[in-house]
C-alpha cells in the first residue's frame, strides 16, 4: 500500500461509471483507503455485481443505484438519495461514452450521446453536488477524468474531444467560483489504461493496441494502480491547496505526438469503419 491505510477516512465519495473499467479500479482504492463508495450507471446488474465483489474483498461499503447521467432529473433523483442518508464529501466525474469514427458520418444522434453523457452528465452532477455543499457550508472536492485530447484536439473522437474540453473549462472555472467557499476541482488526464469498455469501442484492432505502447515514450500502456494513485492523493487532503489542476497520467504520450487518435486512419479500411457503425 503506497499510502497510510486511513488516508480518505470518512469521506464519502460518488464515483458515477464505477460499475466497470478505471471507475471501478478507483472504487476498490478509494475503499482500501477507508472511504465510504457510491457508484452508479444505466447497468443495475453491473453495479450490484461490482458492488458485491468490492465489498467482499475490501470490507467496506458500497450503495449503488441506476442514473442515466444524461438525465438531469435522475441525476438530481439519485443526489437526493443519497444526501437522505448522509452527505457526499467527493464526486468522481468517470462516466463516459466513445468511439472512434469517421466524423463526416456521425449523425446528430451519435454527437449527442457523447455530448450528453460527457458534458451534460459531468455538469448536472458537479452542480448538483455543489449547491447541496454550499447550502450546507460545507467542504467538497470533485476529480473529472478527461483526456489528453481536451486541449490538443483530436482525430476520430470529435464529440469526445469537445466535451472533454468543456469538462476542464468547467473545473477551471468552478475552482475560482467555488474555491473560496471550500470547494476544489481538479481533473486527471489519463493516457491509454486498458479496459474494456474503452478497447472494444476505440482499439478494435490487436495492431493498433500494439501501436498505442510503440508510439508511448515509456513503451507501455498505463497500470491501474498508477492511475488510482494519482486520484487517491488528489482528492486527500494532503494535497488541499491544488484547486483548477489537470494532472496528465500518460508516460509522456502526447508531448510525443499530440492527438491521442490521430494514427488510427492508417490501421482503418472503408470495410473496417463500417462495419464498427454497425457493430451493437
Ligand atoms: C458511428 C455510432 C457508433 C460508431 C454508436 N453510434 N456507435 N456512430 N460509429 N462506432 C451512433 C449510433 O448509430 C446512434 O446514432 C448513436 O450513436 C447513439 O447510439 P446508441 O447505441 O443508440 O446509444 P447508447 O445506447 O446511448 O450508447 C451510447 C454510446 C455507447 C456512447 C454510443 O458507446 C456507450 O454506451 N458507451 C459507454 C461506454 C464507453 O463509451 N466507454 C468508453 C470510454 S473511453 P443513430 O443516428 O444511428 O441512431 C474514453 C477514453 C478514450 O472515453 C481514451 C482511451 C485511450
Ligand atoms: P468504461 O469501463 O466503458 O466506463 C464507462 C462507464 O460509464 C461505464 O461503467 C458505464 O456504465 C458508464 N456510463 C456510460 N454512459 C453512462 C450514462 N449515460 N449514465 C451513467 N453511466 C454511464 O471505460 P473506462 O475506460 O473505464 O473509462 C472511464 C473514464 O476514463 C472515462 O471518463 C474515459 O473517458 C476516461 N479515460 C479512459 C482512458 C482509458 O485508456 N481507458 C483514457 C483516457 C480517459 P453503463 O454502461 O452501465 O452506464
């Protein structure tokens, strides 16, 4: 264990898309570390199967419950749930929605999925957990999970890009709004941390797993606990002066080559794009 076993003793923290993937690596440390743990996602069995396993094997507690992230009214439906039996003191903004495509073939319906879960999702919550700390004058601390892209932009992941982008404006903003009055916000820029839910949508190829650790300075895709690491010291308050920060986890990948997608035209056929349209 990297840090003393209390280090987020008596917090109690929503991760929203903790169910699966970093969400739920993020989870299982946070618990580790003595953390109290709300997850939620569209997915009701996920979330009781991960929240069973998580608390069996760490002794913690874990509620979950179902929230559309793109729905405000569910998204204000859970907040007050969980505020009736006690306060959140963090929110983790890790849920998200992706794929590589060619962007001239997106339809309305495709930008607004992204849009809604990444943009919408991480405002309704971020507000929604802000005014119930400032009615209460109470202290809060919310880490959003963006990307390296946010700020160079990328190729094939339009609407991922833009709503990341506008997830860090929004930490950056809020820090100076909010952090007189006892409210941090802070993000982390992960770079290629395999997991499921991320490969089958945007490194449908072997090669081109393959070629996210050859482009990487370090040669390597991220390790879990790495990332966890990072999230666990920010949102301690060992570290409570670091308010407005994006701290990049990534080995150096985009000072290598920025534009986290850009390399995957040449891995890409017409037949290989159209048949990830229609993969369900
Ligand atoms: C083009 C696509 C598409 C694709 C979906 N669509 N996949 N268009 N290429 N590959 C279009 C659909 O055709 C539809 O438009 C619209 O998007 C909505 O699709 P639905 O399947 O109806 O939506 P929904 O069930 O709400 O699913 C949302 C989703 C899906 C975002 C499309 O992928 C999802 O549930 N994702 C959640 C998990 C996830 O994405 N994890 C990865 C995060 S990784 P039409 O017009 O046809 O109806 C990440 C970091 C990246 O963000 C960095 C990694 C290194
Ligand atoms: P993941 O396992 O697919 O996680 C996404 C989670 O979001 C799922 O649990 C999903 O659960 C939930 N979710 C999606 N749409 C939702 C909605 N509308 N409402 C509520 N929950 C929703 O992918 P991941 O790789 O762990 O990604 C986690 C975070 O890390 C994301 O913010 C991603 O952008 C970021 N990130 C990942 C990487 C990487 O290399 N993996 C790199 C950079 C950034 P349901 O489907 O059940 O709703």
């Amino acid at each position: 264990m990297t840090f003393s076993k209390d280090l987020l003793a008596g917090q109690r923290i929503l991760i929203t898309g903790g169910g699966t993937g970093i969400g739920k690596s993020i989870a299982r440390h946070f618990l580790q570390l003595g953390a109290e743990i709300v997850i939620c996602g569209r997915r009701e069995q996920v979330l009781a199967d991960t929240a069973a396993e998580l608390m069996g094997e760490t002794g913690g507690r874990v509620l979950f419950k179902t929230c559309d992230v793109r729905d405000a009214a569910q998204v204000e439906a859970l907040l007050d749930w969980i505020w009736a039996e006690a306060p959140l003191t963090g929110l983790i903004n890790n849920a998200a929605g992706n794929f590589i495509a060619q962007s001239e073939g997106l339809s309305p319906r495709a930008v607004d999925a992204v849009l809604g879960i990444v943009l919408h999702g991480s405002a309704y919550m971020t507000l929604g957990c802000g005014k119930r700390w400032l009615a209460a004058g109470a202290r809060g601390n919310v880490l959003s999970i963006i990307t390296t892209y946010a700020w160079t932009g990328s190729a094939y992941v339009v609407p991922s890009a833009m709503a990341k982008a506008g997830v860090l404006a929004m930490t950056r903003s809020l820090a100076v709004e909010w952090g007189g009055r006892g409210i941090r916000l802070n993000a982390i820029a992960p770079g290629p941390f395999p997991t499921a839910g991320a490969w089958e949508r945007l490194v449908p190829k072997p090669e081109m797993a393959a070629a996210f650790e050859a482009k990487n300075p370090m040669r390597r895709a991220g390790r879990h606990e790495e990332l966890t690491n990072l999230a666990a010291f920010l949102m301690s308050d060992a570290v409570g002066y670091i308010n407005g920060e994006v701290v990049t986890i990534d080995g150096g990948e985009w000072l290598q080559g920025a534009g986290q997608f850009n390399f995957v035209g040449e891995h890409m056929s017409d037949a290989d794009w159209q048949a990830l349209r229609t993969r369900k």
